[in-house]
C-alpha cells in the first residue's frame, strides 16, 4: 500500500515543536496528531508557504497564532 506523506501537516508540526521547550514523547505525539487532523492549520501553512512577497509576513502571522493555540490545546 503506497501511502502519501501530508507535507503541510508535517510542516506545521515541525513549526509546532519549536514553541515547545522539551516537550514529552506523549505532548509530540498530541501534536503530531492534531497537525494531521486540523485542515485548517495545514491550510494556513499552503497559504504562508504559497503567498506572495507581500503577503508573506501576513500568513506566517496567522500560521503562528494557529500553532499557538493548537499548542496550548495539548
């Protein structure tokens, strides 16, 4: 079975980590699954990594406060 990997889910839990400071093997876990469930972060991360010069700071503002609350719903 060829399975596809979620480039933008994968994206916005790497981004996620980096506002954690040591997290448990159970918080990666959490987050891992919740940047794969939540479209709307992984649309967040397609509209910041597509956007245009000048909308770029924009979306990465909006991806970050999206990974802020998805972090602090661990």
């Amino acid at each position: 079975m060829l399975t596809t990997k979620n480039l933008n889910a994968e994206t916005a839990y790497t981004m996620a980590l980096k506002l954690l400071d040591n997290p448990s093997e159970e918080t990666t876990k959490q987050v891992w699954d919740k940047c794969h469930a939540d479209k709307s972060v992984q649309d967040a991360v397609s509209l910041y990594l597509y956007s245009t010069f000048d909308y770029a700071p924009k979306a990465l503002y909006k991806l970050h406060t999206k990974l802020v609350e998805l972090v602090q719903s661990v």
